[in-house]
C-alpha cells in the first residue's frame, strides 16, 4: 500500500481497521486536557475499562464471602488461575496444561532455572544475548554463582557484529556449536527490549537442543505481541510478565511455560509449595509433594487473586480479537510509523536511524529510533506535547505503536509534533 503522510489518509485507514472499536475499551491519560498518545505499551500497557469490574469482583467476594470466598465465590479462588490455561495457551501457542500464571516474571526464571539449569562440570555453559534485560543478566549470573560457577566462564553473550545492531541468526547457532558439549542452557528474549529484534526461536530452540542443553525464552516483549508456537517449537520452559503488551497492570502477575515433554519428569529438581501438589488432595496436607502434572505443577503459593483478576480481563479481551487480527493491525500500523519517521526525517533533514530490523519477519510492535544528535530534550519536548515515549540512554527512543489501542491518526500527530520538537531544538 502506498501511505501517505496526511491525516485524512491515516483517518481513513482508522475507518477501515477492524479493531478501532477497542481504542474505547481503555483508559489514556490526558496531559494539557488532551489524550496523550501513547507509545509506551511495551512498558506498561493502557488499563482496559472492564478491568475494574473484575477487581471489584474480587473485593465484593471477599466482603461477603470471606474464607468461603475460596470455594463460593463466582469465580472460586482456589482454581482461579485455571481460566487461564484456554485463553493463554492461544495467546503462546501451548497446549492448556503448559501454561501456568504465578508470581512475577524474573522469579518465575529462577524457579524455571531451578528445574532447567543444573550445570555439571562438563556442562555448564549458559548462552544469552549480549546487552539482555538487566534483570535477566543479574538472575543468570547470580543462578551461576549459586552454583558455584563464574560467571565469566560460564556465561556466553552472543554478540552484535561491528556496527550492527542487532544479532544475526547464523551467529547464534555458530555459538551454539561451539559451545558443544559444554552447554547446558540458552536462555534468551524472544523479542530484544532495546531494538525489537525478534529472533527465530524455532531454529535456535532445536540447535540448542540438539547440542544437548535445554532451551529458554524470556517472552517479557513477546507475549500479546508475536505469533508463538511454544508446543510445537519444542521450547523446554517460557515464562512472560503481562503488564507490558498484555495490559494487566503494574507489576501483575506473570505467565510461565512448560513443554509437555517435561510434566511427568519426576526427576526434574524443582522448588516446591503447596500449591503445585495434586489438586485433588491439596487440602489433605500430605507429608509427601505430588506435583500437578502440568505447568501447575510449578505453582508454589496459593495465589494472588487480586493480581489475578485483571489479568484475566485482558487474557479475555486477547482471546475475543485473537493473535492472527491484532498481527495484522500491528504489522500495518508499525510500517506506517516507520513511514511516518522517513517522511519526517526528510522534511527536518535529520538523521535519525531505525535500529529495529526492517524486515517485518524481524519485528514486531516496536521501532526504536537512533536519535543521532537530538537528545533527552526532544524526549521530553515530546512528553510536553502529549506523546509518551520510552527513553533509554545514550540516546534511543522506543515506539510501540499497539494495536490494540493505537491509531493510525496517533502516528500522523505524533509525525507533526516531532518535527515541530526538532525544528524548535536546531
Ligand atoms: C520487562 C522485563 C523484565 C521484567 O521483569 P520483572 O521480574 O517483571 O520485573 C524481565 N526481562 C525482560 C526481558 C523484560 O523486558
């Protein structure tokens, strides 16, 4: 399609996008009396208005209920999370019983590691991407430590090549090759925070496997936003939190995976609670631990229900649009915004530059932009005028247009409030 760079022409795809109507389903803040737009869906998504309406269930339970909440309320505590398994496992292509929601996601990599990373001393290798999510770097070393590694020996960063900015596919597997025999986890983002590179998940998950090591995705990016088949790529464990694309709310709960393959494997270490014993027998307090045969069976404590609710209003909202619509809105409205920066980029004679990959296979709802030469005043000239932008240092603004609630009108304004921060800085 031939874009344009006005807003008539964005109105008009606006009037054509089948998933405009749930711009309305949720909250934006307003700054100045006006609705800011909103580029910041990576971080923390927008609250759904039905969300409240679930908490409130909750707080109206308890009220009334109390402890027979548990077994008496509407929607019963004590198998909550269950709901869940449907509507997300369709979200990352598992099956229901690969999925589980507890507890946030880096605590939920530790406890995946637990089962996961259990190095030897002729296999301790870890692979991850050079420049990974902090917290994923600090939990990978502190795993190596524990025990008993250095994290200097142990831990394998897949690199950029010079003057590229994201890492190739070929290079993964090369590392992956060399390590050999040695290996004993990758442990990566399936979508990268900083530049939105997507990796190829599929192809990395079997080379790790074949050379022995189980294999790992951190879906903090990914989950809501990408096509996953974790089943049948024959990813070992995921694990996601759901308040960045999937709109649960501040620090909400996270999802986790586990490959069926895994769920009878009595020899798996793993840490254990209550709450992952046999469903049926929880209540009998039995000396011994018999796991759910599932995800489930990863649960440790009895959960947190008021965290739970609003994460089930959205994983119902992502089943009623469902991944292949929301793919289809996020793949067009990401190529207009990035027409929209060219088209800018020309006018002001600028040189800002797209880290992200180009190739639509390579991304997803992201576009972070090298601002060569502009700096943190422009982040904040934008933020003056409405646009809420995530700025990571030295100097990348990250953009994620959502589907779910970004308009094509959002990224022709944002196109004109950008040149006019430029303009106002040179
Ligand atoms: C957002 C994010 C996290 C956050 O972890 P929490 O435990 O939820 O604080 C971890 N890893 C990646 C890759 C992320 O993008």
């Amino acid at each position: 399609m031939d874009f344009k760079n006005t807003r008539e022409f964005a109105q008009q795809l606006d009037a054509q996008d089948k998933l405009a109507k749930y711009r309305d389903e949720f909250n934006f803040p307003h700054i100045n009396g006006k609705q800011v737009i909103y580029f910041t869906g990576n971080s923390l998504g927008l609250q759904p208005k039905r969300t409240k309406a679930y908490v409130d269930e909750v707080m109206n339970d308890w009220a009334k209920l109390a402890v027979e909440g548990h077994f008496f309320a509407d929607k019963p505590w004590w198998d909550y999370h269950e709901r869940f398994a449907q509507p997300l496992s369709k979200v990352v292509g598992a099956l229901p019983s690969e999925v589980t929601v507890m507890n946030t996601l880096t605590v939920n990599l530790h406890l995946l590691m637990v089962s996961f990373y259990n190095p030897k001393p002729n296999r301790y290798k870890i692979i991850c991407e050079e420049k990974a999510f902090p917290s994923d770097q600090y939990m990978i070393k502190s795993q190596v430590h524990f025990h008993g590694y250095d994290p200097d020996d142990a831990i394998i960063e897949i690199k950029r090549r010079d003057g590229e900015h994201n890492i190739r596919t070929e290079d993964v597997l090369n590392v992956i090759k060399e390590a050999g025999d040695e290996l004993a986890l990758v442990l990566i983002g399936g979508v990268n925070y900083y530049t939105g590179q997507v990796f190829d998940m599929e192809t990395i998950t079997k080379a790790g496997q074949e050379a022995g090591a189980y294999v790992g995705w951190d879906l903090a990016h990914a989950a809501g936003n990408i096509h996953l088949d974790l089943h049948k790529w024959n990813v070992d464990f995921a694990a996601w939190c759901s308040y960045k694309y999937m709109n649960s709310g501040p620090g909400n709960a996270s999802g986790a995976f586990v490959h069926e393959m895994h769920h009878n494997d009595m020899d798996l270490p793993r840490f254990a609670g209550w709450w992952g014993h046999n469903k049926e027998r929880r209540f009998l307090m039995e000396p011994q631990f018999d796991p759910v045969r599932g995800a489930d069976g990863w649960q440790i404590s009895n959960l947190p229900i008021l965290s739970l609710a609003p994460y089930l209003a959205s994983v119902e909202m992502f089943d009623e649009v469902g991944m292949p619509a929301l793919i289809q809105k996020r793949d067009h409205i990401t190529s207009y915004l990035e027409f929209i920066l060219h088209e800018i980029d020309k006018d002001v004679d600028s040189t800002f530059e797209i880290i992200t990959p180009s190739n639509p296979k390579e991304r997803a709802c992201q576009l972070s932009v090298f601002l060569h030469g502009e700096g943190k005043a422009l982040f904040d000239y934008l933020m003056e005028n409405g646009v809420i932008t995530d700025w990571r240092e030295p100097n990348v603004i990250r953009l994620a247009p959502v589907p779910l609630y970004c308009s094509y009108e959002d990224m022709y304004e944002f196109g004109q409030v950008l040149k006019k921060g430029i303009l106002s800085h040179k």
